[in-house]
C-alpha cells in the first residue's frame, strides 16, 4: 500500500478526493476519501510495481459547495528507481510567456523519495525555428 498527499488552494468547504492509476497494462486503481475544511490530506492507494514502464495519475478534487471540479492528469514514467513529475501551472503558454514548473522525485510505489526536495523552474517559452 502506498500513501498519496495532495494539498488544496481552494480550503473552504468539503471535497472528495480521488486519485485514479491508469497503467499501460490497461490496470486502474481508484482510491478517494472526503476531505474536511482546512488545506487538504492523504489516502492509501496500490499502486503496481510495473519497473520501465507508463503510467497516468488522474487527480480530481470535487467541491460539491462551490458545484466545481479541478481536475490534473500527470504523465507518469516509472522505473525501477524513482518517478520524475512534471507539473506547470497551465496547459498551454504562448511564445513569450514564463512557464514554471514542478519537478518532484518520488519512489517506485509513489512515496516522495527520502533526500530529494520539489524543485521549482521558471523558464521562458519560445518558439525555434526548424
């Protein structure tokens, strides 16, 4: 069993959380819980041990007060050391514009891996000619 922490920007009110592992194998492991008021919290998930191989991890977050979804889907390659994610803050950018980025390390089972911290880029994005 592996643990799952998300942390919310929106904390007012309730939300269900659900986490949903898509592999390549065509396997899906579903774990959600309530979330209270407040930032956020953690919830057990399987995930498969499947070493060199892809996965999706579908975050959605449901506010049933506010009547609105947030939800991220996270390409995950996993390996047999550790997963690298990527994150930005928006899909798309236009030339020009400063795209920062998420980078977290976690382990195969998708715990954080111990003595490696999120590391945050900002870049600028630009168009190169082929």
């Amino acid at each position: 069993m592996n643990r799952a922490c998300v942390s919310r920007f929106y904390t007012d009110g309730p939300a269900h959380l659900m986490l949903s592992l898509l592999t390549e194998d065509r396997q899906t492991i579903f774990a959600s819980r309530e979330l209270g008021a407040g930032d956020g919290g953690c919830l057990d998930i399987n995930a498969p041990l499947l070493p060199n191989s892809k996965a999706d991890l579908l975050v959605t977050v449901r506010y049933p007060e506010a009547q609105c979804v947030w939800e991220r889907r996270v390409p995950l390659r996993i390996s047999s050391g550790r997963v690298v994610v990527l994150s930005t803050e928006r899909a798309r950018y236009k030339p020009g514009e400063l795209v920062r980025m998420r980078v977290l390390a976690l382990r195969q089972d998708l715990a954080p891996s111990h003595g490696v911290r999120a590391l945050y880029l900002t870049m600028k994005y630009s168009l190169v000619p082929a």
